[in-house]
C-alpha cells in the first residue's frame, strides 16, 4: 500500500502538469481556438466519427467534420440506441454557443435529448467547452 501512494504522489503531478499543457500544445498561438482544435483533434477525437472517410479508411481531410457514417457497428444488444451516421458540427449547425457548452458539459443536445451511442456523454469543464465551441463555430 505504501508503494502504490509513493508511485501516485510521483505520478500526480506529472499529470497535473499534463493536463495544464494542451493550450500550447499547437504552434502558432494559443488560445480558445487553439486549445478547443487540440480537444477536438487529439482528446475528444471527433474527427474519427465526424469527418468522412474513402474507400481504404483514410479520413477525407478536405470534408472535415462535416458529419459522417459512423465508423463502428452497433453492439449486438436491441436495446441500445446506435446512431449510423454523425452530424457535421464545422460550425455546430443547429447549435447556439450556449446550447454547445451545454452538450459538451451536461451531455444534452440542442433538443433536450442525450446523443445516441457510440457518442460519448462528455462532462468537459466550462472553459474546456468554451474552447471547443469556438474552434467548432470558427469553421462556418
């Protein structure tokens, strides 16, 4: 027992650290924009689900998050609600900033519903939403 809270209060602020780097993470800037493109892209990985792919897999970069088939078949359980395709969210169509924040936050659409699976229910922080919300709207 002894070692493993060793191993953590090394491990802890490691991590700490970690977590308070992803806003400068990519070169030429920092910021919301920044910061919300890191989530998206290394994070959360939206861009698997939301940005089409061609005929080997390969994302079609020049259709970025402009909604997709999901890439992942259904669980085999009939009570699982499965979405077949992700919606586009370059510009979070549909979405208010609020109503965004609120998703990546609390996990409700703009409707009130919670996302169908494989969609994660993200609990983001406040600020990180916020981030991700500006990079997404600054894609219109």
């Amino acid at each position: 027992m002894k070692k493993a809270a060793f191993v953590a209060t090394l491990l802890f602020p490691a991590l700490a650290a970690t977590a308070e780097q992803p806003q400068n993470l990519t070169r030429g800037g920092s910021g919301p924009g920044v910061r919300g493109k890191y989530i998206v892209e290394q994070v959360a990985m939206c861009v698997e689900c939301h940005t089409p792919r061609d005929d080997n897999g390969r994302l079609l970069r020049n259709r970025y998050l402009e909604g997709a088939p999901v890439p992942v078949k259904a669980p085999p359980f009939p009570k699982i609600s499965w979405a077949l395709r992700a919606p586009a969210i370059a510009g979070l169509p549909g979405y208010t900033a609020e109503q965004g924040i609120r998703l990546l936050t609390k996990g409700v659409t703009a409707d009130g519903r919670y996302p169908s699976a494989p969609m994660p229910s993200f609990r983001l922080t406040r600020a990180d939403a916020e981030a991700v919300v500006a990079y997404l709207k600054s894609l219109q």
